[in-house]
C-alpha cells in the first residue's frame, strides 16, 4: 500500500525533524514490512509549471495521434503530445526544459516531429504519482492554486516521501492512510485526529 506521508500528516502531527529513515524504522518496529520508500523531493526537479491549453494542431502521417500543442504558463510555448485527453482550454501539468522527473529523465528543448517541442506535458506516471499512463493529468481550473504559471509541485504535493507498506491481512485495520497514522501515533506517542 502506498502511503504518502503528507496524507499521515492529515491524522497524527509527525515532526518535520524525523527523518523518512526514522519513520520506516517505526513502522518495521509496529509489524510491518516497508518494500519501498519514494522520496520524491530528491526525483523531481522544477520548473515544473500549471499551463493552459492555447491551441492544439494534430499532426498527421504519423504510426500514432501527434499533437503540437500551444500551451500558456508564464510565458507561451509549443510542446509535442501524443495523449488525447485534453482540449483547448484544459489546464495540465507542464514540465519545462531543465526539469528533471523521476528515473533521472531531463526535459530539454528538442526537436521531434520536424518541429521544435520546448517541455512536456505531463502524465501521472511520468511524475511518480502512480501507474496510469493512459492520459496526461487535466486540473479542475476551480481548484485552488490552478492558475497559469504557478508551481505545480506545491499544488500536487510533490515534494512528498510515499512509503510502500505491506500489510498483513490480519491487520485490516491497517489496511488505510488512517489506520498506519494511528499507528504511528500510537508509535511516536502523538496525538491522533
């Protein structure tokens, strides 16, 4: 199970001065397994931007959907797509040439498709927010913080720690963000909300 630690912090206040280390080794001393832990805030790399979508040009000819897209964060730019699930007018995470993303892939200005794509648009996986590669991410524009420009690893969260936590199926209670944060309050000896 994936735990991200921002979302524990929603339960039980864990101080920003234990360590992810500290934390696993908690966790191990409760009865867990910990498989993994991700630490975001070392894989990504900004400017990482909320842009939103001016024009989108298909390009034809081509083994699979191409789209040149217009997109608008603090400045204009065109970036190559393949995903569709976007239109003109959507806003969408845009990774801009000097990002880096998870797997150490750098995003730089290259030329592709006899044009010139400067940054990505980004889908959940391509910025370790889970598997689904099926589309790129579209943000609700009522939501707070989707404005063009501003930092989208704020507004994701992505400047987080996920743990991936094995629960034993005797422990359901477990089985939840809710149910490790009260264990790791009863752990710490923290308050738990």
């Amino acid at each position: 199970m994936k735990v991200p630690l921002s979302w524990v912090r929603d339960f039980v206040p864990l101080p920003d001065s234990l360590s992810p280390s500290e934390i696993v080794e908690k966790i191990v001393g409760l009865g867990f397994e910990v498989e993994g832990v991700q630490d975001l805030r070392q894989e990504i790399q900004g400017p990482i931007q909320i842009a939103e979508v001016l024009e989108i040009e298909e390009i034809t000819g081509q083994k699979k959907p191409i789209r040149y897209v217009k997109v608008a964060a603090l400045e204009e730019r065109f970036v190559i797509c393949g995903a569709q699930n976007f239109s003109v007018g959507d806003f969408v995470v845009l990774a801009l040439p000097g990002s880096v993303l998870p797997g150490n892939f750098s995003i730089s200005s290259r030329q592709t498709y006899g044009t010139t794509s400067n940054g990505m648009i980004c889908s959940a996986r391509e910025l370790g927010m889970g598997d689904d590669h099926s589309g790129i991410i579209v943000l609700n524009p009522t939501q707070a913080g989707v404005v063009r420009g501003s930092d989208a690893i704020s507004l994701l969260n992505l400047h987080d720690v996920i743990l991936d936590v094995a629960v034993n199926p005797d422990r359901g209670y477990a089985m939840s963000i809710r149910g490790i944060a009260r264990e790791l309050a009863l752990g710490f000896n923290l308050p738990f909300t």
